[in-house]
C-alpha cells in the first residue's frame, strides 16, 4: 500500500488510494454537470453520465473512513483531540466555501433561481455562513451551486467526536447504519407534509429530501464500517488477493445498479452505489491498481475540493456562451475534458492561494493550543 507522510500534520500517514478515490468521485461529478453544456447522444453514456453524481456518496464513504482514520491518531497524540478537530476541519472548508459566496453572490447577487424562486434572502447567506444551510429547503442549495454537499458534510463534522466514541466495531457500524436508515424514513414521513404547507414548490419540498443529512447519514455510516473491515484486512496474509476480488466484485456491483438505475429511485439507488463503492474502497486498500491509483487520479483527489466548488461556475459560463440541446457523445466529451481541465487549473491556484493559508492558520492555532495546554499541565502547584 503507497503511502506518505503528510505535509501539513507530519503525523498523519496519506493514502494514494485514497487521494485516487477523491480523483475518481470528482470526475463523476464533473461528467454529470459538463453535461448540461453538450449531453451524450447514446442511451449507456447518458446513463453513466447521470450517475457520475454519486461520485458525491463516494466522497461521504471517503470521508468518513479517512476522518476515523485522523481521529485516531489525533486522539493519541494530542491534548485537546475534539476541539482541534472542529480547528482543523473548519480552516480546511471555510475559506474556499466563502470565496465561493463571494463569486456567487457577484454573478447572480439575489437574483431569483431554481432553489430560490422568490429570491436570495439575507438569511440564506447568513445559514451558508454558518454551515447550517443544509437544514434549510431553500438555503441548501441557492447561494453556493452544489453548496448542500458542504452542509451535509459539515453536519456529519458535529456527530463525528461522538461517532468516533460510539461505534468501535463493524457490528456497531452494521447497527448504526440500519437505525440511520430508519431514522431517515421516520423524519422524513413526519417532517415532509409539514414542510409542504409553508413551501408552495413541490419540487423543493421534494428533493429537499434527496440532499438533506439524515438521507446520506447511512452512507457516512458505511464509510465507517470500510474503517474497520481495512483495519481487520491488514492482518490478512492473502490481503492482495482478496483486493483484487474485491475490485472486480465492485466493478460488477457498479455495472449491474448502473443498468438498474431509475430518477424515480434516487435515493435507493445512492444506497446501492454506495455499497460498489465500499468493495471498491476496501479492494483498493489492499490492492491499490494502477488503472485506478495513479498520478492523474491522485491529483485531481489532490484538488477535488476546489474542483467541486469552482466546476459549477465553469459549467455555468461555458453553458450559457457554447451550450447545445443536439445530443452529440463526441462533442459532450470534449467538453467534460475542458471543463475538468479548467476547473482543475483554477483549483490549484486557489489551493495555493486559499487551501493551504487556511489549513497553515488552523494548524497554528492548534500547536498554540497544544503548547499552552501542555505548559499548564507542566506546573507544580505550589505547596501550602
């Protein structure tokens, strides 16, 4: 398994295989939003193109696995692991979160659209701001394009501290994702008809439930249990062999649901990605492909946050200046390439000029924390 040292905490071990599934997650979602500029002719691409977003799920399951694995060693070797943790994670989102605000507010300022219909509302700046957007129908996904995936994400950023305490086993993972599931099926039947007599949009109140955090929290969950089952993997002697069967068994799980895939089951369709993509986590584990694990997987995994935040308005421009309603699979692939490749270009130098002072600054604060925590703690108390 290729690992590194990491840059920022020399403490951490990085994965390539996980810098290769980040890769792997933002060309799916680059490919279902390039698109809307050119969309594919054949029957197959268009399919695969539609379901390149649940390279969205594939970021929770990494998410989760690769957070459980920082909290680990974080627990053990700092003084104050959970507040650090909020330190770290809020410098690593927030600065290119708001940077996007600030383009977004720039190109539409509070100009009615699709999730806002009546118009951007100071409030819904104010619930982006704080990351609370997510618990908002009309706030999740309005001010920033594909801003509800942050909310999502910094949402599961709250329970992770007491996740990380709780769940300690696959069969406590097995068990928090099937009370995750319900918990989603019991609050979405009580909340929705709720919901509905304050939003007059069907459509919102719909897919409000689609993007809300108890819908992706069983998937967070699954992420998880990959925790454990590569902790357990590692100790296996034939650990390369079972890989190898394991990815073969997801490329065969993402072929089969990819074929079975329905708008009208979206949600249960996430569930089953999910799941190729658990075999597809753990196999590269252990048997990290070079199809897969490679210097071009591994940069765009490198940059992918910055991709997903700044692809929308890339798509965006190139929509409204070169966008065609002739389906054409040729054309609608050249695009998804410029488009990544802009995309890509505009994210590395924001991870230069954005990402990295942020991560820098909150690493600060915690070696200033740290260092005072442990100062304290050197005093001998005088005697009375």
């Amino acid at each position: 398994m290729s690992k590194t040292k990491s840059v920022v905490d020399p403490s951490l071990v990085k994965y390539d295989y996980i810098d290769a599934l980040r890769g792997i997650a933002i060309a799916g979602v680059v490919l279902v939003h390039s698109n809307q500029i050119v969309s594919m002719k054949s029957c197959f691409l268009s399919v695969l193109a539609r379901n390149g977003a649940r390279g969205v799920q594939l970021f929770y399951l990494v998410s989760a696995l690769t957070l459980f694995m920082s909290m680990k060693v974080h627990a053990r070797n700092e003084k104050n692991p959970t507040s650090n943790f909020f330190i770290r994670r809020f410098f690593r989102i927030a600065p290119l979160y708001y940077f996007a605000m600030i383009v977004g507010y720039f190109l539409d300022g509070n100009a009615p659209r699709y999730w806002a219909p009546e118009g951007i509302k100071n409030s819904y700046f104010v619930l982006n701001a704080l990351f609370l957007h997510a618990w908002h129908p009309c706030a999740i996904n309005s001010v920033v394009p594909g801003g509800w995936s942050v909310g999502v994400e910094m949402m599961f950023y709250l329970l992770l501290p007491f996740l990380f305490a709780a769940v300690r086993n696959v069969r406590e993972c097995a068990g928090f994702f099937l009370s995750s599931l319900l918990m989603n099926s019991l609050l979405t039947a009580m909340i929705e008809p709720q919901m509905r007599s304050f939003i007059s949009q069907d459509y919102i109140v719909q897919y409000y439930f689609y993007l809300w955090f108890f819908a992706h929290l069983p998937i967070f969950a699954m992420g998880i249990m990959c925790y454990y089952v590569i902790r357990q993997l590692r100790e296996q002697k034939k650990r390369t062999r079972i890989g190898g069967i394991l990815l073969a068994f997801s490329g065969i799980l993402f072929f089969v649901f990819l074929k079975a895939s329905s708008p009208e089951h979206y949600l249960m369709d996430n569930y089953l990605f999910a799941g190729a993509f658990c075999f597809l986590t753990v196999g590269l584990s252990a048997f990290p492909s070079r199809f897969l694990v490679n210097p071009g997987t591994m940069v765009l995994g490198k940059l992918s946050y910055g991709i997903y935040v700044i692809h929308f308005y890339v798509v965006q421009f190139l929509k409204s200046h070169f966008g065609s309603n002739a389906p054409n699979d040729g054309r609608a692939f050249q695009w998804y390439l410029i488009v990544l490749i802009i995309s890509s270009a505009i994210a590395a130098i924001l991870h230069t000029v954005l990402e990295k002072p942020g991560i820098a600054f909150g690493k600060r604060i915690i070696t200033f924390r740290e260092k005072r925590k442990q100062r304290k703690r050197g005093r001998v108390c005088p005697s009375i």
